[in-house]
C-alpha cells in the first residue's frame, strides 16, 4: 500500500520535471542555433559574402557597375579583417554576369588600393575623404579598362566613366550609413528617417543582382521587391511601404528599362498594404494584390498578368510564413511603430530609474547622517552627568583636599559621606548662587576642617561648570537641529524620487474619448495627453490653434473638459505659438476645493516710508496657501530687512518642500547664527490647505490671531520666542479646522499695543471684529487700522500690519459646458 501511495506522488513529479527538462532542452537548442546562425552569418561573413555577390552582378543600364568599389570601400574602412571576403564575392558575382564586368572588378579594386594608400599617406581622416577616393578609383579604372581593351576612349566612354563615378560617389555616402545596419550584430538605437532609406537603397541594390534569375517563368526580383514592400508596409506604415515601393522601383527600373512599370507597382501596393495595416498580415496582402491586378490591367494587360499576379502570391506566402519574431525585430528600428515606442520607453525608464536611484541614494544618505546626529545625542545623559560632577569635584579636591592632613580619612574611610556632602553643597551653590541651608553648613563644619575654604572653592568652580554646561547643551542644541534639517532633506529627496517613478499613465481610451467629444462639436485640436487622472489630481496637456488671445482654452474647453471628467477642470498655464506650426500649448488640471482672497493694511511708525513689519502671501505647488507676517525688531529700516529676510527664507524654504516645522527651525539656526547682533524677529505662519480649508498655525514670538465666523471670534495664540534669539526651539503648531466664509486676521504687534487705555486688549480687538459688517478682507483690514488708529489719538506709535484673509469655495469662472450623446468616462481611482 505504502509503494502504491509513493509512486502516485511521484509519478506526477518526475512528469513535471520531464516537462521542464525538455521546455529546457527546447530554449537551449534555440539559442544555440540563434547563436551557430549568428557565427556563420555575421562573425565569418557568410551575409557578407552574399551581399558581396549580389552586388557583383548588380548593373545600370545593362553596361556600368557602381555599386562594387563603395561596397569594397566601407568594408575596406569599417571592417578591414572582411576585406579580402568582400573582394572574392565581388569578384564571383561579377563573373556570372558579364565577362567584361569581372575584368572591371577586378581592375576597380585594384585601382582603389593603390589610390586608398596613397590618401592614407596625405590624409588623418579616410573616412571623410572616401567618397572622393572611390569617385577617382571608379573613373581612373573604367579609363584604363576602356583604353586597354579597345586602344581608345570616346566621348561617350568618358560620359559613362563620369556618370559610373558620380553614382560611385553617391552611394558611397549611402553605404557608409547602410552597411553597418546588415552586417553588424548590434544596431545603434534609433534608426534616423535618413538610415532608414539608404537601407531600403542598399537592400534594393543587392536586388538587382538578382536581375535574370527565373523560377518557373516568375522573376526573382519582383517577388523580392514585393516581399520588401509587404515586410516594410506592415511594419511602418503608409508612409513607409510607398517611399520603399518608389525607392525600390526606381533602382530596379534603373537596371532593367523592362522593370519600369514596377516602380508605380511597388509604390501604388505599398500605400495601399500601409492603409491596411490594421487588417494584420491579411490586410496588408490583400493591398499588394489590389495595387498588382490594377498596375497590371492598365501596363500589361492580360498576358502577363497571370504571371504578375502569381509572383505577388508568392511574395504573400513568403511574407505570411515570416516569423512575428523577425517582424518584431525589425519593427524596434522603425519610428512611429509600437515596439519602437515600447523601446523608446524602456530607455526612458532606464533612465529615469537611474536617476530616481540617485536621488535615492542621497536621500539615504541624509537620513542616515540624520540618524548618525542623533544617535551621537542619544548617549546615557545620567552618565554625562555623574562625569561632569566628578570632574566638577576633583578641581575642588586639587585645590583644597590635596594638601589637607585628613586627606586619608575623608576620601578613604568615608568616602560616600564625603562626596555626598560636596554633591549637596555643589547642587545648593548652582541652585541658589550660595548655600541657604543652615543645618547642611553646620554638618559640613563639624566634618571638614577645612570647610569654608572647600565651599569657596566650589562657589569659584561652579560658574565654569555653569559655563561648559551650557556650552555642552548648545552643542547637543546644533546637532538636533542639524539632524533634524537633514532629514527634511531626506523626506523631500525621497518624496522627488517616487516623483521621478511616476510614470505618465496609459489612458489612451480616455485620450480618444475625450479627443472625440472635442472634435465632435468641431474644435480642432493637435494632441492630447493625459499624466494622471486622479480625483482631485487631474492633468492634461494639449495642442489648440492660436485663437490670438480670444480665451478658447478657458472659456470652452476647459467647461467641456469638466463635463467630460465630472470634476472641475481650469487651465494651469498657456504657452501662444509654442509649436513650429504656431498652436499653442496649453495644461490643465484640477481646481482646487477653496481658493484665499486677502487684503493688508500697514503703515509705519510716525508714517515713515519704511515699515519694520514685512508681510508675504504664498500660494505653494503642494496645493497650500501660506501667509505670513514678520516684524523685526525696532523700526525703520534695519527691522525692516530683517523681517523682509525672514519671510524670504521662509518662502524659499517651504517652495522647496521642506515641512513647515523643519523650514522654521531652519530659518532660525541662520539668523541666529549669522550675527552676534541683538537683531530679532517674530513670525506669524498659517498654512491653508485649499482642498479641506484645514490650516496650520506656527507663532514664534507673534501675538494672538482671530478667526471671524459669522459674529463669533476665535483666538488662536501660541507661545514661542521670537527667531533668533535661541538656536533650539520647539515649535507649537496649532491646527483648525476653517469653513467657507470664514475670516482668519493676523496682526503684528503695533496692532495689538496700540490702544493704551484698553486693559483687555484681547477682548477689545474681538468686539472690534465682531461689529465689523463687512465680508471683503481689504475693508475689513482697513477697518481694523482705522479703530486702532483713532483709539490712539491718530499717534503712530510702533509699525502696525493687517493681514486678511477669507477662505471661499472656489467657484470657476465658466460652467461646465454639457456634452450630449457621450458614453461613461473611465478613469482610475487615486492610489
């Protein structure tokens, strides 16, 4: 039973691993034959040799061969070991040509050697001079074949001599920049429009070296051609099936006068085979057989169109037994088709993930120089202190105890009593400037026999050990504060790099979508693309005519793109002409849930020019409205570029991303580090979310704020120093919760002293605020000057400054606009 049992369960296992054997067995038979291909064809020159021999026997005009000495040439300069190759091919193909074409191979190569080494003796750079080289091989050989075979060289002789060697010339340009895509492993990614036809050019040229070449009464040439037309049609499209079609004709026309016709073949089936690309394989066949019976009843008429439409067949078979693989292969090279966009892509995100891991790297960096600063602080501070005593103690001792004669008997017999008693003398003096407790002096004197001398020497150290405690804690002070500004570093190069990994989303459907409905109601429109379609988060770039200032973007497309994505939709930015053909460019996104309207009154002590108060209001890319309000300390101009510096500091700081407690910790280690000057300055900071008015409230060294909603006023006040005073500070954040309509009034403190009479200032300014009818900030602002002002008799006393701000529902400018007839716009949900 137990036998039974085992060979049920392994039966099935050495099933499964037969199974991977053989899939095993299977990948490694194809490498290694992809791999023996590759060795034969490219690394000993088995494609080499062929496209060598085609090009031998390839002729113009049934009478000159330009293709030989620009093959030879670039394989000469780009592969020097293939070189001999080259020649033997070149050499066998034109011996089954024509007899007098091997005599000209053979003396065009020659001659080419001589004359390369003779440039290579004058010239650092051959490449540059080549097609020169080969324009005066080809001339000199056709002259000296001519003259040696029939004693003379005509006029006709030398225009066919000339016309051999201008094409000599062309085509060695043409091959320089086509050989190395068919006889090299690696191909330079991408191929430029340029590359791409002196390929077609070359592939075409080794074509006519099939020129003469009959299986069953169909012509090997034209199956080629239209194979190459079918394979490049239905890899790129129109465009490219018809330039390969004309390309290809013309060169096959050029050898063969009877080929004539097929240049209009090729070109009218590539077009049509690139228009059906849709219809996969099939489609594209089916147009080479429609552009071959149309081509064919109009040139040929019905007795060779048999054979024309059987060598079209042919062409299809041959194309539709191609590998998907090879197509794929090919279509990498091809721009406009999806493997080279897919290519293209995963270079970008090569490179975008490249530097994303920079990023990266140093935002770990940052953090971990962070966690270095605070594991350095994180040291046992009870140890630090017992050593900062014993220290303490043994500067007393060296002074007072060393030269005592019961020296012995304190800190030998008794001593826990005796330190005990120093620990408490020491921690009275440090407390109280002197010892007050009367009991601990008369215990201390019937102890020591020295003991007014021991309590003089600790009053005298006690101020040093004040002073490096002191020193020691601002030290500890810096490195938290430099711990804590690195790893703000951290979180903001952290937060760029999932940026960067963002990838632009695949929204192609709602692409089309919404490109339908615009154009539908007859607005043209360039491009669409759409970066993310995220509640709250939407982006969405265009290209639209310049409507020369008319406002088309905001008034109507952005409307219809709020019906569209059920959400209100603004245009970001517009760029007029930013495209060669003169459209525009133009983003849009989401509006935000709120929007913040302020007004500012402020006037300056005794009604000077400057005022000492600076104010700032910042709308920050992370979707936050910041206010702020600074005053420096004193008057005029010296407070004023204080506080203008602050709020400086602090914009630069909070655009760039940093956390609103880190940017304000930040701004006062400079202050305070950059001059010893009495120089201070408060900072009143509130941040509004615009998506859930939720605000945020940092005060340091500011007074009161108010909040009016309705008749009610809300104080907010927090207590903290003013900058620059300390280098460590924490930071109070208050946070409330706002409403559409509400008021939110910052102040600075000339406000707030102003009315002298007034015990109760906080109550004084409330009612202040709450008999205020007036919604408008700017009135409301006013308002508040003009009350404290004239409760001061009109006197001036300090620079006064009224921030207000009100908190609205954001209302767009233009509604949305209705599309009928429009199917449910999909869209993913925000992650």
């Amino acid at each position: 039973m137990i036998r039974k049992v085992t060979r049920g369960v392994i039966e099935p296992m050495r099933t499964s691993v037969l199974i991977d054997r053989t899939q095993a067995l299977f990948t490694a038979v194809g490498d290694s034959a992809k791999k023996a291909v590759n060795t034969v064809f490219l690394q000993w020159g088995l494609l080499l040799f062929i496209i060598g021999f085609l090009l031998g026997r390839a002729m113009i005009l049934s009478e000159i061969t330009p293709f030989v000495l620009p093959f030879i040439a670039v394989i000469y300069v780009l592969r020097k070991e293939k070189t001999g190759l080259a020649a033997i091919a070149l050499f066998a193909g034109a011996l089954t040509s024509v007899y007098e074409s091997g005599w000209f191979v053979l003396t065009a190569i020659i001659v080419y050697f001589v004359v390369q080494k003779v440039v290579e003796r004058f010239s650092d750079n051959a490449t540059k001079v080549l097609p020169f080289t080969v324009l005066l091989s080809s001339l000199l050989a056709r002259v000296i074949l001519t003259f040696v075979m029939t004693g003379q060289v005509s006029n006709y002789a030398l225009m066919m001599a000339g016309v051999e060697a201008g094409l000599s010339f062309i085509l060695t340009m043409i091959f320089l920049q086509s050989v190395p895509l068919v006889t090299m492993s690696t191909v330079k990614q991408p191929l430029k429009s340029e590359e791409i036809v002196c390929l077609i050019i070359l592939l075409a040229s080794v074509m006519t070296g099939t020129i003469g070449w009959v299986i069953y009464d169909l012509t090997v040439e034209h199956m080629l051609a239209r194979y190459l037309v079918l394979l490049f049609a239905f890899v790129g499209g129109a465009a490219i099936g018809s330039t390969v079609g004309v390309v290809t004709g013309l060169i096959l026309s050029l050898a063969s006068v009877a080929s004539l016709y097929q240049m209009s073949l090729l070109a009218f089936a590539g077009l049509l085979g690139g228009l059906l690309k849709e219809g996969k394989k099939l489609g594209v066949s089916i147009g080479l057989l429609v552009g071959t019976l149309m081509i064919g009843l109009y040139g040929e008429g019905g007795g060779e169109l048999t054979l024309t439409v059987m060598e079209s067949l042919v062409a299809v078979a041959v194309f539709l037994l191609t590998p998907r693989s090879l197509i794929s292969q090919l279509s990498r090279y091809i721009p406009g088709t999806t493997e080279y966009s897919q290519e293209q892509q995963q270079y970008l995100r090569k490179i975008r993930d490249i530097t994303a891991g920079r990023v990266e790297q140093f935002s770990h960096l940052f953090q971990t120089l962070s966690n270095s600063f605070q594991s350095s602080q994180a040291v046992s501070d009870i140890d630090d202190a017992e050593r900062e005593i014993d220290y303490f103690l043994s500067n007393v001792t060296e002074k007072t105890c060393q030269t005592c004669f019961k020296k012995e008997r304190c800190w030998v017999t008794n001593f826990n009593t005796t330190y005990d008693y120093m620990t408490m003398i020491m921690n009275e003096t440090e407390k109280n400037r002197k010892i007050s407790d009367r009991s601990l002096i008369a215990e201390w004197s019937s102890y020591c026999v020295k003991d007014e001398k021991v309590i003089k020497a600790i009053q005298d150290e006690i101020s040093h050990f004040q002073a490096n405690k002191k020193l020691k804690q601002q030290v500890l002070e810096s490195r938290k504060l430099v711990a804590d500004q690195l790893l703000g570093v951290s979180r903001v190069m952290g937060d760029f790099a999932k940026e960067i990994q963002r990838e632009k989303e695949v929204n192609h459907a709602q692409e089309e979508q919404i490109l339908d409905a615009l154009r539908g109601v007859g607005l043209e429109i360039g491009h669409l693309d759409i970066y993310r379609l995220e509640e709250g988060n939407i982006e969405i770039e265009m290209s639209v005519p310049n409507d020369d200032g008319h406002g088309q973007a905001e008034k109507i497309i952005a409307p219809m793109l709020s019906d569209i994505v059920n959400e209100t939709i603004v245009v970001k930015s517009e760029e007029h002409a930013f495209y060669p053909n003169g459209y525009s460019h133009v983003s849009f996104g989401s509006a935000k849930r709120f929007v913040v309207e302020t007004g500012v009154a402020n006037v300056a002590k005794g009604g000077a020019w400057v005022s000492g108060d600076s104010y700032s209001t910042i709308e920050l890319g992370s979707g936050k409205y910041a206010i702020a309000i600074s005053d420096g300390m004193g008057n005029g101009e010296r407070a004023h570029l204080e506080s203008n510096e602050t709020l400086q500091l602090l914009q630069k700081v909070l655009q760039s991303g940093i956390e609103e407690t880190v940017a304000i910790k930040s701004i006062n280690s400079v202050l305070s580090l950059r001059t010893t000057d009495e120089i201070f300055s408060t900072l009143d900071l509130a941040m509004v979310d615009l998506q859930d008015a939720r605000a945020k409230f940092l005060k340091i060294g500011s007074i009161p704020s108010f909040i009016k909603r309705g008749h009610d006023v809300t104080k907010i006040e927090a207590s903290n120093l003013p900058m620059g005073i300390i280098q460590e500070f924490d930071v109070d954040v208050v946070s409330e919760q706002l409403k559409a309509g509400d008021l939110l009034i910052m102040m600075s403190d000339g406000i707030f002293d102003a009315p002298k009479h007034v015990e109760n200032k906080e109550m004084w300014l409330k009612r202040i605020i709450s008999e205020i009818e007036t919604n408008d900030p700017q009135e409301v602002a006013d308002l508040i000057l003009e009350h404290v002002i004239r409760s001061g008799s009109g006197a001036i006393e300090d620079d006064m400054t009224v921030v207000v701000a009100q908190v609205k529902r954001n209302t767009p400018k233009w509604a949305a606009i209705p599309l009928y007839h429009q199917t449910r716009f999909l869209r993913k949900e925000a992650q």
